[in-house]
C-alpha cells in the first residue's frame, strides 16, 4: 500500500515509507536478537552449549536515512543495504535455527541483489522501483513468516521440554 501511495504522489510518501521500513527492520532484528538469546539460554538448560557469537547488522537512523532519499544516489544505496541485510539474516536465521532445531528446515527467501542492481542501471534507475517493491514484499513475508517460525519455535522447545 505505501508503494502504491509513493507512486500516486510522485514520490512524497516515499519518505515515511522508507521511514517505515527501516524502523520496521531495525525492531525486528532487536526482537531476533532477543529470541536468539532466549533460544541459546534454552539450550544451555538442556545441556546442548551453541555459540551465538553473530554479528547483526547495524540499526540504520530511519529518520536520516528517509531524508536522505531527497537525493537519488542514498535511495539506491538503502534498497542495497535493505536488499543485503535482509539476505544475510535469513541466512543466519536458517543455520542458528538448524543448529537448534535439527529436525525442522526453515526456507531463507532469496534476494537476487545483482539481478536488480544490473536491471536498475540498465533502465538508468527505473528499475530501482521494482527493486524497492520486492523488498518491501519480501520484508513483510519474512515478518509474517516470523510469526509462524516464533510459534513453530515455542511448539519444538514445549515438545522436548515434556519429552
């Protein structure tokens, strides 16, 4: 909706979208953090010791971040650094909760980061557009996706709690 929104007036809501966004991602990977934390506790509890020495990515200002979207190049520059961050967390996200839960698979999504760089130069920024509208979607997939993998979670840790 906030894409269609940008798009309708030219541009001006993208400014609270990035806003959004980025303070939407920032919560999310302190909420991460946060599960993982309790996660590792839970396993020390069961006398099976996992490292969670990762480093997460950076909280981003989404307040500095959306003005600087005033300028073409930082708009560029956030749908890289969105695109890259969320790739890298679901990837972390697969292997701590496989090292934890050996018996389930959660699926990372997949970015194709070059795929839309190239197609957004190529199309002199154009493409930029459907870059950023991917990562939206793909952003609240994977909060959505969250809530299915927190309870999931809290089903596996109950069972082999009772077990």
């Amino acid at each position: 909706m906030w894409f269609l929104a940008s798009i309708a007036t030219f541009g001006i809501a993208f400014f609270p979208m990035f806003h959004r966004l980025i303070d939407s991602r920032n919560k999310h990977f302190q909420r991460e953090r946060e599960l993982e934390n309790q996660i590792s506790q839970w396993l020390k509890q069961q006398g099976n010791d996992s490292k969670n020495d990762v480093k997460y990515p950076a909280s981003m200002n989404p307040t500095a971040w959306a003005a600087s979207i005033i300028l073409i190049i930082p708009a560029f520059l956030i749908t890289y650094y969105l695109s890259k961050d969320l790739r890298a967390h679901e990837e972390h996200q697969d292997k701590f909760l496989e090292s934890a839960f050996p018996e389930r698979m959660f699926m990372p999504q997949t970015i194709p980061i070059r795929k839309y760089a190239i197609i957004t130069i190529v199309t002199l920024g154009v493409g930029g557009i459907y870059w950023l509208y991917k990562i939206i979607n793909m952003y609240n997939a994977h909060f959505k996706a969250q809530w299915k993998v927190e309870k999931e979670i809290a089903r596996l840790m109950e069972e082999k709690q009772v077990g």
